[in-house]
C-alpha cells in the first residue's frame, strides 16, 4: 500500500506484519500489556518515507532497526542528530527488565525514528 498509516496494535501474534510501500508510518506500541509477551517479535517496515515507533513507559523493547539509505534516531541521540547514511543498522534496548517486545524495522529509502514516551 501506498499513502500514510498508524499502527497500533494491542496484541502479538505470529503473524503480525505491519508494511508500507510508500509514505508515513507510526507503529504505536501504547495498546499492548507490558507482561506476557515474552519477547514477541514485531516486523515492521516502510519502502519509501518515514516510520516513527512509539515506545510507552513501562514497556521494554529490543529494537533492531535497519535503513538502506536515510537516518536512524533513537531516543539516546540529541536532538536531530541520529545515525545516517547507507546501510546503517542499529540495535537498542528501550526501557528497563526483561525485554517484552523485539521490534524489527526497516525503511528502505528515508527516517527511522524512535520515540520513549
């Protein structure tokens, strides 16, 4: 698909996969219980744009992220000043405890950007 899209799921199952071809996406991860997930792995991507990952307190996630030409903001970066280029990965955890969520994201041209409420 093609055009802007908000995630937000409230739950993780095996075949949860959240892909755009192109424009904007949020992946808000606010809806899901921070127990019982049991390091549940996420998939997410957008072809061409911007993807922003919403990170609520109380949640720990194991995020991987992947970009093929663009920049990646964590929330450890100040302001702006995130890591770019070609081929960059980066992998954080975000929070504290066990990890409950493993986020997998990737854009292929544009930002990646993740954002600790």
């Amino acid at each position: 698909p093609v055009g802007d899209a908000r995630w937000a799921p409230t739950s993780v199952t095996a075949d949860a996969n959240y892909h755009l071809g192109a424009g904007n996406a949020v992946l808000d991860l606010g809806g899901l219980a921070s127990k019982g997930l049991s390091q549940a792995r996420l998939p997410v991507s957008v072809g061409l744009g911007d993807l922003k990952v919403l990170v609520p307190q109380g949640l720990t996630v194991r995020f991987i992220g992947h970009i093929g030409l663009g920049e990646i903001l964590l929330p450890a970066d100040a302001a702006n000043n995130g890591q770019g280029g070609i081929g960059v990965a980066r992998s954080v955890v975000i929070g504290t405890g066990p990890t409950e969520v493993v986020v997998d994201a990737g854009v292929g041209v544009g930002q990646l950007t993740v954002v600790k409420e």
